[in-house]
C-alpha cells in the first residue's frame, strides 16, 4: 500500500489543481488521473467529472477543530476513520474537504441529504423564507407550515393526513409511541431486535441494540424476533417470524397492546430489509389485540427505496402512524408523525407543543425538497441507479469471499463484510481498513449494523450511473490489495 500512495503522491503533484500539495494521496489521483497502474497492475479508478470549485477554505485546522471538539464537546462523540476528515463544503452528491479535495459521498450525512448537498432550489427556499421570517410558534398562523402538511399529506396512503411536526427522528417516534400508548389505553410496544428509532427515554426502549442502549428506566417494550433474511432463522420466511409476536402478545402482555413499531429496512442495524410477508401478518396480530402500527420511515422513506416513495409500502400495509426525518429536509432539523385525524385527536386531551416543530424556515426547505424530488424525479432515479448498483455489488460478491451479503433496495443498500461465510463471522477490523482506503481515493461510505462490519450506502438520490460504477471500482480495487 505504502508504494502505492508514493506513485500517488509522485503523480498528484505532476497533475492535481488541489489548492494545497501539502495532504497529497490517493483521493487526489483518484480524481486527477484516469487508468493509473499501480504497482500491481491493477487500475486506480478515477473519479467522474464534476464541474464544480468550491469557494478558498479560510478556516482552522482538522487538527484545531479536533482540539476544540476534544476540549469543548461530549466526550461520546466518536468519528470515522482514524485521521478525522474535515469537510468544509458540498454540492449535490460530493463533499469537498479543507485542502478543496473532493469525495463521493455515498453516506448522504446518515441517509438525510435528498435532494443533494445545497441542492439550490431547497437552499432558495430556506434563504427566502429566513429573510422574511425565522420564527414565530404555531400559536400565530404562517402558510409555511400550512402550505408543506398538505404537500406531505399528499404523499400518504388511506387516510393519514394529520401531521404533526417535531426536530428529529426521535422526536418524532416519541410521540408516535406516546399516541399508540394514549389511543390503545395500553402501555406495551412490540418493536424489533436490531431496530433503531432513536435516543431519548421511550425510544432507546424501542431500540434494540446494545450498542445504543444505556441503563436506564425504558418500560413497556417487548423486542421481538428479527426477521433478517441473511442471519435470521427463518430465512426468508416471514410470516414464520411474524408468529413471534404473536407469541408475545399472548405470554407477554394482558392479551392488549399499544402498538408496533419498526424500519421496512433497518438503517442502523445494517440495511436489513425485513422478511417479505412479514409485516402484513403482523399488523394483523397488533391490531386484533388493539395496537396501532407505526412505520418508521426516518431513514427509508422519501423516495429512497426507489420502488416506493416509502419503505412500507413494498410491503403492502397501510400503517396507522408514520414518522419521519432526515430526508424530510435535506440536512436541516425536522421530523413529523403522519396519523389519521381519529387517531390524532388523543392530543387534544392535554397541551401538547413543539416550539420549533413545522417552524417557517424548516417548513419552507421541507416544501421545496418534496417539490425537488419530483422535479428531478428522484425515486426514479434510486430506482434506475440502485438496481443498476446492487447489481454491481452483488456481481462484486462473487469476486469477493470477504462480501457475505448484498442486499436492501433503491439507493439504501448494504454490503456486509464476513471473513468467513459458512460461520459468517463479521470482519470488524477488515471492514475500518477498506473504509479507510476507500476514503483514500475518494469514497465516503457508511459502516453500521449491530456487529459493525455493514457498509451502508445511502448517498444523496442525484447519485449517477457513474457514481455508482466508482463506488464499485473503488471498492473492488481496495478488497483486490488486501
Ligand atoms: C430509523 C431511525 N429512526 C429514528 C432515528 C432517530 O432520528 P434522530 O437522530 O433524528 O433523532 C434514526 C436515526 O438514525 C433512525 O435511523
């Protein structure tokens, strides 16, 4: 490897137009040269073009801001990659860091950037409407908020046109849990093992991994089996999983219950898209014992499965409650619960506020990136593109002993890496060095699922052909050297 980055760096001063010579390595070539050999005859993907310069960087140091977030910020943030990147700028589906090197990003910020970084229509949007006005609370009319619950409402099936906006994703499932808990009368959630819907006290209940689990009061949540189709015991079967819950109404609860939650594909836990037939059976078992059915569309939804514009909705069920985030709003902070107006009138019972839920900036952005999607038709685009890229990558997998899995749908999908694939044993350490070298010649990827060893791909939906097909060099050109 250490010979390579020296053709690299020997190469990148001959030829890169990078501000800063200083940080040379594989990124650079990656984006300067096309069909470099390295030392072991294999090609150096080069990067597809992209007519963009981001503006001189002026400010501090990674090595200073990584200081400041030492000494300044929560000892429990963590970061990718050993040396921390810096990332300064973005456009569309790249990032630029501080020396204006440029990356593919196929992590999209967590499954949030849409549209694509500063997508300008979305970035008029909020510009326009933070010089008019920032804030006031709902207790005064604005058309903003107004103008976006009805441009949601329109994307939702049956009859779930209430919405109810929040600041995040676990906002959101706070309260879907809390309306499940008040409709039904009833305290018990069933939510899935591996699931992930968020960080504050109903919701880490909900959560189902260990990782994200601190020790403290989480009441009234039974985690059912998983119906993952490359672990699970049932394989594809789901209605075979679906008995689990079931089960659990019957032994674990009065025989009532409050709701169901759970992701159509499982973002934090790995890209695992739950066992096909599962879902309908299961909304059967909840709702004969009087739950409501919540869908957690924080990472799937918003046209990023590509078939569907929500992740739910491959599986033929109309949920009682959906809530969102991320992709609601391009990088900014919003959430919402989508329920039907029967459901919605248990808020009614007490105050229930959000200061800043719905607030007219966010709305204003939330509006122009459902406008985006359709204008760019971007579902069709994660269609096009995803299959076109799961395509690849599970053609990678026959190459690959190291790939034990390719799956998910649209532009959410997932690599899982195993260094053994009869015991499917997670490669833990092998999966941080190929998301470093990866990192190396210009691709951001994302790493999750429970034991860490899952390449996430969500990249921003304006992902092309192109992209795709650099991402899949990029990573089988890594794996090659290893
Ligand atoms: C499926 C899902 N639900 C809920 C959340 C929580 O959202 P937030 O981080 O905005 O609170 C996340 C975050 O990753 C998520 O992936």
């Amino acid at each position: 490897m250490q010979r390579i980055i020296q053709t690299a760096v020997t190469l990148s001063h001959r030829n890169s137009r990078s501000r800063s010579n200083s940080r040379c390595s594989l990124s650079q070539l990656a984006h300067t040269r096309s069909s470099v050999q390295d030392s072991n005859d294999l090609l150096i993907p080069k990067m597809p073009h992209f007519d963009y310069s981001p503006p001189p960087y002026t400010g501090p140091s990674s090595a200073e801001i990584l200081k400041k977030r030492k000494e300044y910020l929560s000892p429990s943030l963590f970061h990718f990659y050993n040396n921390p990147l810096n990332l300064v700028d973005g456009k569309m589906q790249y990032l630029y860091d501080e020396n204006g090197r440029r990356y593919l990003d196929s992590f999209g910020g967590i499954a949030t950037v849409c549209c694509g970084h500063c997508q300008p229509d979305v970035v008029e949007a909020i510009v326009n409407q933070t010089k008019r006005l920032q804030h006031s609370t709902v207790l005064y009319l604005n058309n903003a908020i107004a103008d976006f619950a009805e441009a949601l409402a329109s994307k939702m099936p049956g009859d779930l046109k209430v919405v109810y906006f929040t600041n995040s994703g676990t906002e959101a499932n706070e309260l879907a849990l809390m309306i499940a808990r008040l409709y039904s009368g009833c305290h018990d959630i069933i939510s899935l093992r591996n699931g992930y819907h968020g960080n504050a006290a109903g919701t880490m209940g909900a959560t189902a991994q260990s990782n994200y689990k601190f020790n403290v009061v989480q009441t009234g949540v039974h985690h059912a089996l998983n119906p993952d189709q490359y672990r699970g015991v049932f394989g594809s079967d789901g209605v075979k999983y679906a008995k689990d819950v079931q089960d659990i109404i019957d032994y674990g609860t009065s025989g009532h219950v409050g709701g169901f939650i759970a992701e159509a594909i499982q973002g934090v836990g790995g890209i695992m898209e739950l066992a096909p037939g599962y879902l309908p059976a299961v909304y059967d078992s909840i709702r004969k014992a009087g739950g409501l059915c919540i869908a957690d569309e924080v990472q799937s939804g918003f046209a990023r499965t590509g078939s569907h514009f929500w992740g739910f909705e491959a599986h033929g069920v109309v949920p009682d409650i959906v809530t969102m985030a991320k992709g609601i709003g391009n990088g900014i902070p919003i959430g919402a619960v989508v329920t039907t107006p029967e459901v919605a009138k248990v808020l009614t019972y007490r105050n229930y506020l959000n200061t800043f839920g719905g607030n007219p900036v966010c709305s204003a952005g939330g509006l122009a990136v459902l406008r985006v999607i359709e204008k760019e038709k971007l579902q069709q685009n994660a269609f096009v593109v995803g299959s076109y890229l799961k395509e690849r990558l599970t053609a990678l997998k026959e190459k690959h002993e190291i790939i034990g899995d390719v799956r998910g749908r649209g532009l959410m999908l997932g690599v899982e890496l195993v260094t053994d694939r009869q015991l499917k044993t997670p490669a833990k350490a092998e999966i941080l060095h190929i998301m470093d070298q990866m990192r190396e010649l210009g691709v951001l990827i994302g790493k999750g699922g429970f034991y860490g060893n899952v390449f996430r791909v969500t990249p921003p939906l304006c992902f092309t052909k192109e992209d795709a097909d650099f991402l899949v060099d990029v990573m089988d050109y890594t794996m090659s050297k290893m």
